[in-house]
C-alpha cells in the first residue's frame, strides 16, 4: 500500500520545491539590494523557518501577535505584525515588543495615541496605505491625513515611525502575468507618491510591499525597500492559472483516501472537504466551480494533474472529483489521490500540519485559545476535560 | 471595557440557547417515536454532549473516526460514523467497534467485502442511499444494485445490516420553509420504496434520515427510525434565511475586535477572517455576499443583528462590515463587534473552541494529526519542537 501511515487527509510537503522557491524569492531580493520579509501566515511552521534562515533570512512578517509570539519563541527578533493593530491585545504586544524588534500596522491618529499610552517598550509603526485594494488602509493619494498621522506617530512616546506598508493585494485579482506586472507598477508608483509627500519631514521613511504575484513577475522594484511575500513558499492553483509558478513550483498536495464511485457519472468521493481544503475556489468562464486539481501520488511525491480532472464539489469533509474513465480504472476504494489547492495559505491552515515525503512531520501554528481564562471567576460548571486547544510549547 | 478577556476573535456560545435547541430536538424526536441520534460535527464538543447526555441522548452520529474515539473517550458508547468507510482506518475501525457499537456506512459490495476481511469486531452497517442530493450513496431507485449489496453485508462476517440511511442535504438549496417540507417528503418517500424493495429479504431493515431543516420542520415522520440532525444546536444565518430557525434561535456570534474604520465608504474592519468565519457565503439576488450578520455584544450576550449591516468581504483575517453610521459612532478601535455566522459548522471548526457566557470554555475535537508516526524510520532531521497537532488526551 502506497503511503500506509496516511491514513486520513494529509498534506504532503516537498520540500525540494519548498526551498527552492525561497532560495528563488532570496536571491531575487536581493539582487535588487531589497530586505526580504517573508510572510510566514503561509506556512507559520518553525521547521519551514527554519529553511528561511537556512537561506539567511532574518527579518519576518506574521498576521498575528499569537504567530509573532510562536517565532519570536524560535528565535525570531525582527517580526513585523502585517495587520491593522488590535489595542485589545496591548498588554501581549508590549511584552513581545520588550523582547525584540517588533513592528505594528497603524491606521488611525486614534490608534496611534492610544498605543503610546498603553505601551511601555518601544515599536516599529508602519502605516498601512491603501493602493486600491480598498480593503483597509489611508489612501495613498490622501496626503493630509498621511501627514497628520506621519506627525502623530512621529510625535508620540514610544513609537518609531518605520514607513508605509502595503499589501497591494489585487494583483490576486489579475487576469495573468501581464495583468500583474501592471498592477504592480501601479502600486509602486503610488507608495512612491505617498512617500514623497512625507519626505520633507521624514526623510528616513521606508517603502514596503508585499504580494507573491508583484514579487515573482516583476523586474522593477525602484524606490522600494522591503518585500514581504509569502504565498510564494508553497504556490498554488491561483498562482499557477494567473501564470505566476508553473506546477512544478507547487509544493504542497492534499492526500485523500479514496472513499467511493459513481462511474455513472464519472465522478468519484474522496475523504477531503472544506474542513481540509477550505471552501476558496475557481470559478471557469462558463460557471463551473473549481476546488482543486487531482494529481497521482508515488513514494516520491506525486505526478502532473490529471488532465481534465477538478474537485468539482465540496461538503463538510466530502470532496468530489470528475476525471476521466481511464484515470478511473486505476483506483480502487482506500487508494489515494492527491489535491494541489487553490489556496495554500487556508489549506495549510486548516491542516495545521505537514507530512513531508520523507515520513517526518513540520509543525504549524495552532492558532490562539479558544479563550483567554478569566482569573477572577471560579469555573465549578466546567470538569477538567474541557480545556481549550493548547497552544505548542515553546521549543 | 466589555469582556477584556476576548482579545482575538472569539467564538462565544449562549448555553440556555443551546440547550433549548437541544430539548426542542429532543421532545420532537421523542413525540414522534423516533431514535434520536444527533450529529456531534457540529459541535464536537464534550461538554456540548453532556447537555445532549442530560437530555436523555445516549445514540450520536459523527463524522470521522477520530471524531468517533474523542466521545468513545468521553463514554459515548453508540456511535455511527456518517461518512463512507474508508478503508484506510480499518486498524482504527476495528480497534473501536471492540470498545462500543459503532456503525458504519458502505455503498459498494467491494468495500463491504474488504471490511468484512480486515474487522475482528462485529460492526453496524448502514447501507448510504443517494435521495437526490447526488453527493454519495446508491440511487434509491437502483433496486438490483441495492439488493446485492444488501445480501453481500448480510453474508459477510462481522457485519451486522442495520439499515438505509441518507443526509438528505438537498434541504439546504431550499428556497423556503415550505420547500424544505416538500423536499423532505420527497426524501422520505424514497426512503420508503427503497427499504420496501428489501423489505422481503431484510424484514427488519431500519431508516436513518439526517438533515437540520427537514427534521426542524417536517411533521410527518412516519416510516422513519431514527433521525440525526446537527447543526440544530447552534443554527445560523443560512436557517435563518431558509425560515428554519428564528435569529433568537442562533447559539453562536463570533466576537471580533475592531482594528479600522474607513467611513467614506461605511465600512469598518474587523479582527475576523476566512479562518475564523470559514469562507461560506450568502449571496443576495443582486449577486451582493454576506460572510455574516454583525451584532452589539453586551456583557449578557448579543442582541438582534444591525438594521442593514453585514460582513460584506473576507480575507484571510480581516472581515470588512458595511453598516449605519449611527451603528458605526457607537464604535471605536479595540471595541467588539459579534458576528452571526453563515454556517455555524464551519465556524465551529474553524475557532476549535467556545466561550461561554460566563467565561468558562467549551473544548472542541482538535482533528487528525498531521501524519501519523513513521516507526520504521527514524526522523533525525525533525528537532524536537517539530510535533504534529496532537489531540486532547482522553478523559
């Protein structure tokens, strides 16, 4: 039997392809004289880090102040917390913030006041800019509020006032290579027009950009000082039909026992659903969903995607596949196809773990408790079972 | 500041609503002489079980195998595994039918046949009947394909033919309360003709019919055995809208700190993405998705769902919710805002966990492992902190 200790949907990691594409994404970086910041929400696997520092990586992006605290506890002293700042966890980010270099995304001159009060070891503060994401962020073409709150953070006791930060996330919304080169260049030039317009009176301020798809196609990164993909690490079947990777750049497939028939209408039940895959899909241009595409699984890893064959369904743990009779014929009950995703990131985070192609396993962040324990109040109701999901032990 | 315990999103559970859901079920189970065996995925809960246990509950349906050992671990000692056998945990399979009577389901005679070879321990079999869905099963009308199946599970040692049993899920494209009845009828219908057609061979073949709508609504169940509905103990928004359930009837609101405001276009952000909410979505006649329904958090729960508002996009973390102006000056950074959710399975698997109103947690089933140990290998490259989710320890 192929792979016997798979036993229920598992995601395979190769983890040829896994450090090649950082060692890809390293070297383009810095060719261009650029920090390299990976985000590591893709992968957040201290054994996946590993490699990154493998590659002379020093300086992270996580999107959370659980996952910063989850590398900071590997090691990791430069971590840049890639979403709007969340005051209600002060208390945790202040006491990263005494350990290492920490940096947090701010928005608001409210948020800003607010989290010199609260804090009491100093942070990096990047401001978020919206460059037509539309999804969180000052407009990059709103220069009054930009300088404003360029002067709030400046001014206030505590914070270090780094540079402007964007995520320039539609490119995820190109229509292939070309598109996203475009896109690109047009998130470029209008950070650079926001930082001009602070310039005079910060003259040290950074630029710092983010997306797979910029970051892999584009050859023009003038003005910039950072890059923080991370998508990249594992690709996937959106990067792959927006013409980003090719397949073989794919590095992660989902494993599914193979659970049952139906030849009559070609299709067959795998023991994968969104609660692996997650429900992110692909849409074709005549209606039909895409959640996946199957793939043939060996020893070694596995083949190229079965032509004309996709998830074309998905329950709760149901997937269900449409391949051809002759792909059919090969599979019986309790055999395993393989799934490369459409999304890596919610893939990886609905597994929270990896099997990788020589037996061992890498670890993933476990994400936060279900709730923080309330000190103040006995729990009499609550018999000793019923604990929350631990978060891993420090290492 | 309400509830500074929740400092990231949070997924927060009303008891009384829950139990109420749960004593609905149960009475109308009961009244209608039916076996009631409701479906533990959608909590995967232990403590959520013990309120079905003070209900009089002692039969449940789960999902996985391991899903099936986490209550087996907690004293469950009847439990059907609603998904098509695989094979692949035959070991598994075979280890808990030794510890209590666990049901299974099989379509094909091949996979009946292979079970019957690899189980020491005598097992339920519930043969999956297709009423329509076209997910799994055998068509209800297929009379030949289903009898030989039948006398290939009665034949087959250690295998005990207990039944049909169906999801009946096409009550979830219902467009209303009065669609789901009639889908329902139609189900059981079918149900009927295909255990008449065995009727003569297996006198004493039962029915199993599963679906949250259809048994919430439903007023004739006659020729049934045992229904399993699930998402009952919670509901949400897609009940909701389908008339299955009341907004009063929603046991579950996401608890999401606000991190930004954007209002030039009426919209704010929340801590509260795919990977808390799951990316399930309505989508309104126009073509407009809604991930969710925000309501005011109080200390005392939540109240009705904002005049207007809904959570309108979704990225990874980040939930954007369009509402009122008078809602948004009610609000500023590091507030709460909860979050009805769409499919409240989903959530549920997503946050892995619940906070309960008066600040004790509830646990959830942590899932597989990312791969099971490979004992004959050893695993030099893997450093100690690179463990696999593990699971809750038993009991």
């Amino acid at each position: 039997m192929l792979l016997p200790d798979v036993r229920t949907p598992t995601l395979l990691l190769d983890a040829a392809i896994c450090r090649r594409n950082i060692t890809r994404m390293q070297e383009k970086a810095a060719s261009h004289g650029l920090v390299f910041r990976p985000h590591f929400k893709t992968h957040q696997s201290r054994r996946i880090g590993s490699w990154f520092r493998d590659a002379g990586v020093t300086a992270i992006t996580v999107s959370s102040v659980g996952m910063a605290r989850y590398f900071a506890d590997d090691g990791w002293d430069d971590i840049t917390v890639a979403f709007p700042v969340n005051l209600r966890e002060a208390e945790e980010i202040d006491a990263l913030a005494a350990r290492i270099r920490l940096g947090v995304l701010v928005e608001s001159a409210a948020a800003a006041e607010r989290l010199s009060v609260l804090l009491h070891a100093p942070v990096d503060v990047w401001i978020k800019i919206d460059t037509g994401y539309g999804r969180s962020g000052i407009s990059f073409d709103d220069a009054d509020r930009l300088g404003a709150l360029a002067r709030v953070i400046a001014d206030a006791p505590g914070l270090r006032l780094r540079g402007l930060l964007t995520h320039g996330g539609d490119t995820y919304q190109a229509a292939d290579a070309a598109d996203v080169v475009q896109r690109f260049t047009r998130t470029r030039r209008r950070m650079l027009a926001a930082a001009d317009s602070l310039r005079d009176d910060h003259p040290r301020i950074q630029i710092s950009v983010g997306d797979t798809p910029g970051c892999t196609l584009a050859d023009d990164f003038s003005g910039i000082d950072e890059i923080r993909p991370g998508n990249f690490v594992f690709f996937d079947v959106m990067q792959l039909r927006r013409g980003v990777c090719r397949v073989e750049d794919i590095a992660v497939a989902l494993a599914c026992p193979v659970v049952a028939f139906h030849d009559e209408r070609s299709e067959l039940v795998l023991y994968g659903g969104a609660v692996h895959l997650s429900r992110e899909q692909l849409v074709d241009a005549r209606g039909a969903q895409n959640f996946g595409l199957p793939v043939p699984l060996s020893a070694g890893g596995w083949a190229r995607p079965l032509t004309g064959a996709s998830v074309v369904r998905l329950s709760q743990e149901h997937g269900i596949v449409q391949l051809a009779a002759e792909d059919r014929s090969a599979l019986s009950e309790g055999d395993l196809l393989g799934i490369l995703p459409v999304h890596s990131c919610l893939t990886a985070e609905c597994m929270k773990g990896y099997r990788l192609l020589d037996g061992t396993v890498a670890d993933h962040y476990a994400g936060a408790p279900a709730a923080s324990p309330a000190p103040s109040r006995s729990t009499p109701s609550a018999p000793a079972d019923h604990t929350p999901r631990q978060e891993e032990s420090p290492s």
